[in-house]
C-alpha cells in the first residue's frame, strides 16, 4: 500500500513493504493484459511507478540506521520537490526482463528530471554517496504486482537482461 503526496501539484508516493521508497506515479493506457516472454505468460500490473529513491536500501548499503535515516530523507525530498519537482521525462526503449527466484517482471527504462540533482543534495546532506538508480518502469510481472527491486545499476545487470517485446508502444500521460 502506498500513501499518495502532493507537492506543488505533483503526486508522488511512499510505498514498498517498509514505507522507505519514494515513487512517482507513471499513468500508461492500452497495454495488453498479458505479455509472453520468453516462454512466459505475464501479468500486466495494476498500477505503474518510477522508484526515485529506495531510501531503505539505501541506508543499508551505507551502514546508516534506518530508523532515522528514513524519515530525514523523506523530509528532505518534500522539501527539494516542493521547489524543483522530479518529473517523469520519456521511456528510452529499452526494455528488461527482470528475474529473482521465481520472481520475473518486464520493466521499460526511463529518463526521470531533476532526480540526479536530487541525490547530490542528499549525498552533500548526509555525507554519503547515493547512486543515481536504474529508472525505470515495471510493466508486468509473472506473479500478479510482485516485482523486483532493481535500484543500482549492479542489481539491474545481474538480475536483467534486454529484451525485445515489439507489442508494446508506450506513452505516458
């Protein structure tokens, strides 16, 4: 479940299992309910996102506590995109199928606005050094709405793999 805010006119949403991401919502029409790849049938989801910043993760990869961590990003955020709104820009083109256990999903890559300069100001902030992640779009997965965090660019080499899926043609509203 995700809890919707909206700044300066923008929605974004704090969601995962944690409540420890920040997402911006992604509005896509006329995709197809399934999609076959590579011998398998997937489930389209029922609602679409761009991960901006997995804080959780994140603080783990830094060694910092989440408990406070968290909460002090989130605050920092609301207060750079209430100024500099993060915006969703264009899909690349390329898309990925994402595989964990038994987990897949097809995610669609995308440019996201004024996020790079988001995660400087959090790495000057907190004296860390956040990587810019993968942006990118989970269109389906093969258990319904199960995806799979792909929030550096090591995590999206080893868990992904280019594929071609000529069905879909995105826009994004």
């Amino acid at each position: 479940m995700a809890q919707t805010l909206e700044i300066s006119g923008v929605e974004y949403q704090i969601g995962s299992p944690n409540m420890d991401a920040v997402g911006l919502p992604v509005s896509l029409t006329d995709l197809p309910a399934t999609l076959e790849v590579e011998g398998a049938t997937l489930l389209r989801r029922s609602s679409f996102h761009v991960t901006l910043v997995a804080v959780g993760h994140l603080a783990a990869r830094q060694g910092l506590n989440a408990a406070s961590f968290v909460p002090q990003v989130l605050e920092s955020f609301q207060r750079y995109v209430a100024k500099t709104p993060i915006a969703f820009e264009r899909f690349t083109g390329e898309y990925r199928l994402a595989e964990e256990g038994e987990l897949r999903s097809v995610v669609a890559m995308c440019d996201v606005g004024n996020l790079r300069e988001f995660l400087l100001r959090v790495g000057k902030e907190f004296d860390i050094k956040p990587e810019y992640p993968p942006t990118h779009v989970t269109l389906y997965t093969l258990q319904q709405d199960a995806g799979i965090f792909l929030t550096t660019e090591e995590e999206l080499e080893a868990r992904s793999h280019v594929v071609t899926v000529p069905e879909l043609r995105l826009s994004a509203n």
